[in-house]
C-alpha cells in the first residue's frame, strides 16, 4: 500500500504552504531521508523530506500551489503501484474572495485540508523558486533602447514562464521594483500590461517620471501571500489587544561611532567589520541584564520572566519581515553577535531560515537608521513586553561642557506593553541602554 505525504505544519503561525517546487519527479527513487520538494511558509522556505523509501508514484500538487496542513502532496510506494487521490479536494484561484481572508477576522477553526491551485493563466502552471533576496535587483534589460527595468529574480522568472514582457509591468516594491504579485497579478489579467514599445507612436517620446501625467500605476487587486497574511493578521493582533505605550531618548553616538571605527580598522585584515546594530543588539542585552523586568512576556493570567535575553532583529524581506533571533545574546560579545547577525540576516533575506532561528525571541530591536528615518515607533512582536526603534545618527548643534559643539545623536524609542511594563520601568531600560551606548567600552569588557 502506498504512503501518503501530507502537508507538515512548518511553522508556529502556518495555515497553508506553497509548493514553491518539487526536488523529485514521479518515477523517481526516492529513500528515507531524501528531499522531495520545496515548500513556502508564512516565514521561510524549507526542504520537504522523505520519511519513506520506494518511488515517487504520484504528485498531487502541482509546483506554484497552495496547500492547506493536512493535505496530500505526493505517494511513495512500490513502481507501478496503483493510488487514489485523496478525497475531493476543493481548488481555489489566489484571487479569489476566500483566498485572501480579512486580516482582522478571528481565526477559523481548522478546515479540512484544500489544495489551492494556481490561476490557469498558462497551460503549463509556472516553477517558481525560493523567494529571493529582498535587496536582490535584477537589472533587465528591456526594449532595444529602453530604459532597464528593476525587476526581482523570483518575479523574472515568472514572467519568462509566463511569457510577459517586464518592461511592460509597473512595480509595486521599493523604488518602483517589479516584484511576483505584481507579474501574477498580470498573468490573471492582462489589461493591467502596458502598451508594448511597438505599440507606442515613435513621434511619441518618453517622458521621465518629474513630467510624466496620468495614473501613477495600474488599478489591481493583488491577493496577499501567505506571509503577509500572517502578518497583517499578527499586526493587527498586536496592535488592537496590547497597550502599547512609547518612550523615547536621544543619545550620544559619537563615542560608540569612534570605537566602532578604531575596532573595525584594527581587524581589517580578519575581515571584521561591526556594525551599528551590532553594538545595539549587545547594548540590548546588557541593558535587559540591569533591568530585567522589560525581559518578559505576558501569558493572559500572568507575567513570564525569562531567564535569558534572546534579543531578535527585523530584517526587511520581499514580501514582508522576519525576526531571526541571536540566542543567549547576553553570554556573547560585540564580535560573536556580529559574526552570528551577518550569516543569519542573509538567510532570512533567502527565506532559508530554520525555525528554531526565528521563534523564541524575548525582545526585539528594529533598526531604520541605515534608511534615514530618524525617529519612529514599531509595533510589539508577541510575545515580547518590548521592542527597540532605533533611528538614524543626525549631525547637529548639541551642548557639551556648557558650549555648543557639532554633535553625532541618536533617537531610540521603546514601545512596552503596559501589562508587563510601567513607565518607570521602561525608562530605567532606556537609561541603561543610553548608558551603554555612551560608554561603548562597557559593551567589550
């Protein structure tokens, strides 16, 4: 009898995976241990692996599909071997109302398991692969003559699946990129494609963006992916069920900015090279050690402690963030932190993170300042009581030994959950943390 392989629930917040693509084909031999295919969660994309050892007799979700927890994917069992596929599941398109469901509705309970199958927009559904780097620009070059068309890998190879021509997309991500929900949303409908070069009068010349008039960008209705989902959903969530509460300090950066410049000229050779949110996250840590209280998490009858400060940080992906954590971040110093962030906010941009590297944070730091925002508030990451905005180092008049002097300052703002924190608590993390950071020879000892 052939074994069935289900849909694993990959991550805590995971309703539904995405058959980004599958490792084997049917016929294969597969043995125990092997893997079969990836998959897309609300956080990472992660390898499926093969507990049984036969052939790979049938696939029952094709690649680009979306599978609730539960549903059948694929059979292994003896060559030849007949199988059934599993009972009648129901297909819905990704723009379809119940699809995209609104972000502050309360969950369900569970459904029974539904293989959502892409749009059939093409005869063949598209490959896709692993989600790509949020910072990964594929520079295409367009028409003969054209202007180059900033476009991710992922959507790229999309749109050469799907045979549509970039230049003719308007980008919905940073700057203008062309980015995958904006290539399937033309796959399903074509009139959101602008005219073709050929199609344009050639008197006609192209205006730049400073004196270009009509619409900014195609009216659509773009479905969320499974991560943005889980986020507006979580967002909302945290907003509307914790009181927030902010406080703010201005420090001094010069003297961290100093260390951090005389450290990373010395072990240039090593290849060293700390950053800002390095000494922050470790600054962070210490601070939680001096004022362990905002250390905590409320459980709905009660506050939790924790023991150990695992200070996480936001990294900025395609579709969305994610936290990777940096574990028992009060044991390790500047330079382990920063040769532990480096690796892990790579893999968190590939969406290869596991997810033991992004779950069990107790406090969160999100950092701004290398796209010049000098000062904002975050929204609180459950279950932290907590979470550090960290703006970007202005250049000013400021008041040092009674005179004025050009001074380097920095804005960090906390936002607490007022069932764990107080303001005075949240004040005194603040002024051990601006303590630290003026005193950045405390944070290498």
């Amino acid at each position: 009898m052939a074994d069935i392989i289900d849909m694993p629930k990959l991550s805590d917040t995971m309703s539904v995976g995405t058959l980004v693509k599958w490792l084997k084909k049917e016929g294969d031999a597969v043995k125990s241990g092997d893997m079969l295919a990836e998959v897309e969660t609300d956080k990472a994309t992660m390898e499926l692996e093969s507990f049984f050892t036969g052939t790979l007799i049938k696939i029952f979700a094709p690649a680009g599909a979306q599978v609730a927890i539960g549903a059948a994917l694929c059979a292994i069992g003896k060559p030849g071997e007949a199988v059934e596929a599993p009972a009648a599941p129901a297909a819905k398109t990704p723009d379809a109302p119940a699809a995209s469901a609104p972000a502050n509705e309360s969950p369900a309970p569970a459904p029974a398991p539904v293989t959502v199958a892409p749009a059939p927009v093409a005869p063949a559904a598209p490959a896709t692969v692993a989600a790509p780097v949020t910072a990964a620009v594929v520079a295409d070059p367009g028409p003969a003559g054209g202007p180059r068309v900033k476009i991710s890998p992922l959507a790229k190879k999309i749109a050469t699946d799907q045979k549509i021509d970039p230049s003719r997309l308007t980008g919905s991500g940073p700057h203008g990129r062309i980015v995958k929900a904006d290539v399937l949303a033309a796959a399903a409908n074509p009139a959101l494609l602008a005219p073709a070069a050929s199609q344009i009068s050639n008197g006609k010349s192209q205006i730049g963006a400073l004196g270009a008039k009509g619409p900014i960008q195609p009216d659509r209705l773009v479905p969320a992916s499974n991560m943005r989902a889980i986020i507006a959903k979580r967002l909302l969530e945290a907003k509307t069920q914790i009181p927030h509460f902010y406080l703010e300090i201005e420090v001094d950066a010069e003297p961290l900015l100093a260390v951090r410049s005389q450290l990373n000229a010395a072990f240039e050779k090593e290849g060293v090279k700390l950053s800002v949110n390095d000494f922050i996250l470790k600054a962070s840590a210490d601070a939680l050690r001096r004022v362990p209280g905002v250390n905590a998490s409320w459980t709905g009858t009660g506050i939790q402690y924790h023991g150990a400060a695992h200070v996480s940080f936001a990294v900025a992906i395609e579709d969305g963030l994610i936290t990777p954590v940096i574990r028992d971040t009060h044991t390790k110093s500047v330079f382990a932190i920063s040769a532990e962030a480096k690796p892990l906010g790579k893999r968190a941009k590939e969406k290869k993170l596991k997810p033991e590297e992004f779950t069990g944070g107790t406090f969160c730091v999100s950092n701004l300042g290398m796209m010049g925002i000098e000062r904002f508030s975050a929204i609180i990451n459950p279950p932290n009581a907590a979470i550090l905005a960290v703006g970007t180092t202005v250049t000013k008049p400021v008041v040092k030994n009674g005179g004025i002097v050009v001074g380097q300052t920095m804005v960090l703002t906390l936002s607490c959950d007022h069932r764990v924190v107080d303001g005075a608590l949240g004040a005194q993390f603040l002024a051990a943390l601006k303590d630290l950071l003026e005193k950045p020879a405390l944070l290498l000892v």
